[in-house]
C-alpha cells in the first residue's frame, strides 16, 4: 500500500508542531513524503500533537483575514448604494437644505427610504416670488437631481420650462393637459406625471354650500391672483355664479399689500361675501384674509381646508396632505425604473367640507342643518 501524504508550509496559517524547528526547515513549501506498509495508515489517523504553550497560528491567520476582509466589504457595499437626489422646487423658503413637506417626507419612510442614507433632498424656493420660480427650477435641474418634485401647478410649470427631461412630479391645481404637459391623465406622456385635484364642478359646489349658508346671496366679491391667470378659475367661477343668480365682482391681487386693498374697496361698495380663488400666495394669506373678512361681518368660502383653521367660515376642498404624500409613489415607481410618461396622473376623489362654527357664530349666522349635515369638519 501505497499512500502520499502532502505537508503545506505551517509558517503563516498552519499547525504548530512539537519539533517546529525540523518541520519548518524541511517543508519550507511543500513536502511529500512516501509512506508503505501499516505507517501509512497510523499518520493518516492520527492528529499531530500541538505545543501546550503555543497556540494555533491557524487562529491568527482566521483574525487576519477578517481585519482585511471587512473594511472591504464596508467599502463595496457602500459603493453599490445609490442614493437618490430629490429636487424640492417650493413656494416658501427652504427650512433646511432638505426641506420638504411633511407628508412627502413621511410618504418615502413609509416606502423604506431614509433622508441621508437611500435618498437626499435639495429644496430650492421661489422666496414667495413668482418669477423666483423659473430662478429656482434652473437650479435644481443644474444640479442634476433624478426627480423635480412640487406641491404647485405653478412650480411645475417653470420646472417643465426649465427640462423636458429629468422627471416631473407634481400636484397640479389646473388641467396638465390643457397646460401642454400631458397628453393625457391616463397617459401623459412627457416627462411630467402627479395629482390634480382640479375639477371645474368644484367651483360650483364652493359657490353652492356658500348661497345655503347665506341664502340671501346676490352678489360675490373674488379675490383672484393674475399671476395664475392662464389657469381657468375666474370663468368657471363666473359661469357656476351666473347659473347660481349671483354677481360675479373680482379683484386682482398679485401681492398680500393688495388684499388690504380690495378689502377697503369691498367695505366702500357694501360688499357680501367673499371668494378665495386657488393660488399659492393667497394660501400663505389665510389669516390675513380671515381678519380682515371678520372685521368687515363677510362670510367667506375658500379651496384649501386651513383657510376655515385660520377663520373663515367655509372651505372646501380635498386633503391636501394626502395628495403631498401620495407624490412618494411617484417618486419610488421613477426611482425603480418607471417612466414618468407611463405613470397616470391621479385625482382625488374625496373632498372636505371645513366649517368654522366660531366664525359662523361672530357674523350671527345661523347654519342650515342641511349644510351642517354635509360637513366633515368643524372648527369651534
């Protein structure tokens, strides 16, 4: 019988032998060593005995490798993490340079993204100037985000003018198709997806619930921004008034000194109520317009649910934290390989009806219960 029995060299991650002086200095690489008979099966069996006082160097060799092996590891996993750029184009200045709102920023932890780590948000803000809007649109596309994302018509306008290819996500208060920036809801298209909660019957209903709560009603006071005028709010309010018997009276107001402005022309010309027409600047003017409409005894009605918080007595509009978290989606489906032109553009099918009960009771109304019955909120 015949057996070959091969040595490596113990000098770095082998045994430690009793004689390691013979072992190292005769199998300095490789060692075979012939074996016949009954000795060839007695070596094969048994374990070499090791020093007591020496450990094993195939211990350090282990410790070794793990010292050289992790930081690598470290360094590939930290190299095939790719962190996402989301360029937040906002109407108000920036907090912090990831800035976002709330519910879009809950809306990516819930999706398993972490700030800093899977995805960074560069805010940009018009500084509350519309012509900040385009300066601030430029910027993000300069720095390369892979998503535009806003909560504004307006705001994704400029960011289309300033792209036609890093991918638009937006809430949309108008049409994005008769804007040019979708071909269709179901299938935009472009470059441009999002929400819009934009629905021409929604004027009437605002016009409606406002008549029950003051069904004297003849005549309406609008206020209106002319910096959205390519959006459709100011005729669709005066066809639902003409349908409704009411007169239509609108004021231009393109910065929050003209609300002071038609408020006194309002007192001068025995005004009876007012309607708020969509637009980011006067949204950031709700209270402003609650006190000044307290002051006057004028009952107004609102689109955004915070205008009847801050105290008027009506508004009525859709939820607009859901829509801001619903734009998460959006950004995640592109973030996984989607294309924005692919993603349909949602719209909402639930919307809230604020009643200030307070402001109500300081103008001496008295609700019907009808109008009551409908609301889904009350301020008191």
């Amino acid at each position: 019988m015949m057996v070959r029995y091969q040595y490596k060299s113990p000098k770095y991650c082998g045994e430690t032998y009793p004689n390691d002086n013979e072992l190292e200095a005769g199998l300095v690489a490789k060692a075979s060593i012939e074996i016949s008979g009954p000795a060839a099966v007695t070596l094969l069996s048994e374990s070499p005995r090791r020093s007591p006082l020496r450990p094993k160097r195939r211990y350090q060799c282990f410790v070794l490798v793990l010292i050289l092996f992790f930081p690598l590891v470290a360094v590939a996993q930290s190299s095939t993490t790719q962190i996402h750029r989301v360029g937040y184009l906002g109407w108000s200045p920036c907090k912090t340079p990831s800035s976002s709102g709330p519910a879009f920023l809950r809306g990516l932890t819930d999706l398993g993204y972490k700030l800093g780590e899977t995805v960074m948000i560069e805010c940009r803000s018009a500084e509350k100037l519309t012509s900040g809007l385009d300066t601030a649109a430029a910027e993000l596309v300069e720095l390369q985000v892979d998503v535009i994302v806003s909560a504004s018509e307006p705001a994704a306008r400029a960011a289309y003018r300033a792209t036609k290819t890093i991918p638009i996500v937006s809430i949309y208060s108008g049409n994005p198709v008769a804007a040019g920036m979708a071909r269709s809801l179901a299938e935009p298209g472009g470059n441009a997806t999002g929400v819009s909660y934009y629905a021409t019957e929604l004027t009437g209903k605002r016009l409606d619930l406002l008549k029950k709560a003051v069904p004297e009603l003849t005549r309406v006071d609008v206020l209106s921004n002319p910096a959205v005028s390519y959006l459709p709010f100011e005729e669709d309010t005066k066809q639902a008034a003409d349908l409704l018997g009411i007169a239509v009276r609108v004021h231009h107001v393109g910065e929050p000194a003209d609300i002071n402005k038609a408020f006194t022309v309002m007192k001068a010309e025995n005004a009876q109520a007012v309607f708020v027409l969509p637009d980011m600047m006067l949204a950031g003017e709700g209270s402003r317009i609650a006190a000044l409409a307290l002051e006057q005894r004028l009952p107004t009605m609102a689109w955004g649910y915070w205008y009847a918080n801050q105290g008027c007595l009506l508004a009525y509009s859709t939820w607009y934290p859901d829509l801001t978290y619903r734009l998460a989606y959006y950004v995640d489906r592109i973030f996984k390989g989607a294309k924005p032109g692919d993603l349909p553009i949602e719209q909402p099918t639930n919307y809230v009806l604020s009643i200030n009960l307070k402001t109500a009771e300081t103008l001496g109304l008295k609700l019907p219960q009808t109008l009551l019955l409908q609301a889904d909120k009350f301020i008191e």
